[in-house]
C-alpha cells in the first residue's frame, strides 16, 4: 500500500484525529501560524522560497526586531505598573476618606446629615 502524503493545512483532525471545532479564535490563530511556518520551512528547504519569505526570517533574527520586541514587553510592564498604581491611588484615597470621617465622629464634629462627596466611598462595616 502506498504511503499517504500528509498535506500541509489538515485541520485540527491531523493533530486530535476528530473534526472538532476550534475552542477559541486564538487556538485557530496559533494552527494557522504553525502551518504557515511549517510551510515556510519547506519552501526554504526545497529552494523555493520567495524573497519576501526570506527576508521575514531574516528580520527576525536580527538585533533591532529583539530590540523591538524587548520594547514592547517594557512598554507593556510599564502600563500593567501604571494600572496598579491609579488602583492603588484609589484605595489610599477612600481611606484617607474613612479616616477623616472616623476622626470627625471621635471629636464630635460628624453630624448624620451632612452630605460628603466621600461617602459613597465610606465602608460602612467600619462602624
């Protein structure tokens, strides 16, 4: 019996043996690059690539595509420490709230009628 060639772009069949959907865009996403490297791959090992394929493996190779990318992770530690510190900064300030608010009724100033902006922010178990 001949050997059945495997043809590149199956599906998820070749690699789960069913005709299962795909769970996610993403695990679509990351099958279609898999094959599209692997393909790339074969072209470069048979002499048929295009240069357009050879320069896109070539640029990622280079020191300024690692450069790039180590920039994009800075940027993205960068703004994942901005959000934690607005977070924070919200925290200190309903505390600071509470805190004024305590210290008003322990001298007597607090009256149940006042309207604060803060108390919204106030966590009534507090008290």
């Amino acid at each position: 019996m001949p050997r059945v060639k495997r043809v590149v772009g199956d599906s998820i069949k070749d690699k789960f043996g069913t005709d299962q959907p795909y769970y996610s865009d993403e695990a679509q996403e990351k099958e279609m690059v898999a094959l599209a490297t692997a393909a790339a791959k074969k072209q470069m090992l048979d002499g048929t690539a295009s240069a357009q394929v050879i320069t896109h493996y070539l640029k990622l190779g280079t020191v300024r595509e690692k450069l790039e990318l180590e920039k994009l992770r800075k940027e993205n530690e960068l703004l994942a420490a901005k959000k934690t510190a607005i977070e924070s900064a919200e925290r200190i300030e309903a505390l600071y709230a509470e805190a004024i608010k305590a210290m008003s009724i322990y001298n007597g100033q607090y009256q149940e009628d006042e309207v604060d902006i803060q108390d919204e922010y106030i966590d009534p178990d507090l008290y």
